[in-house]
C-alpha cells in the first residue's frame, strides 16, 4: 500500500475528501517525524516501535574500481514488530 492508496482508504472509511484525508495522513506521519527527532522513537501500539541508530564510520570498497573508501558515520531509523503485528503477518501466504 502507498501514500495515496492510504489516502483514499481513510477517505472512504471515515467519509472525508482526499484534501482531508491526505492532510490527516501527512500530519500523523510528520509526529512520527518530529518525535523521531525529539525522542529517537516512537511507539504505536499493535504496530510496533521506530527507534533511531547510530552507524558508526566504517571502511568500505568501491565495488567498481576495489578502491578502499571511508564512509562517514550516519543515523538511520530501525523498525521492531509488535507481537500482534508479527502474529498477524504469520497467517499471510508469501506468493
């Protein structure tokens, strides 16, 4: 599912337009953004949790030329499944 198809199912659901709808999806996930950046994660319950980490710098390998390179440490969001959102994908068939 995509942005826009998440725009038109809350539309539908909850009988709004899709100006509504998508200005309702868009500020739900800049929370998610901002207490990203203010807390280093956010919790939604029977979802799961959004922490931020930290990567330290590293070398690495251009896979091109076998160059070595430095690659500068970064922060990146991991993503941890609730118990009931790892239940319920364990009834789903992988095609």
């Amino acid at each position: 599912m995509n942005k826009a198809e998440i725009i038109e199912k809350v539309a539908t659901d909850q009988n709004l337009t899709k100006v509504q709808a998508k200005a309702i999806v868009e500020q739900v996930f800049g929370f998610v953004g901002a207490d990203l950046k203010k807390e280093g994660r956010f919790s939604f319950p029977d979802l799961g949790t959004f922490t931020v980490t930290e990567r330290a710098a590293r070398k690495g390998r251009n896979p091109a030329t076998g160059e070595a390179i430095k690659i500068k440490a970064s922060k990146n969001v991991r993503f941890k499944a609730a118990p009931s959102l790892k239940a319920l994908v364990a009834k789903v068939k992988v095609k």
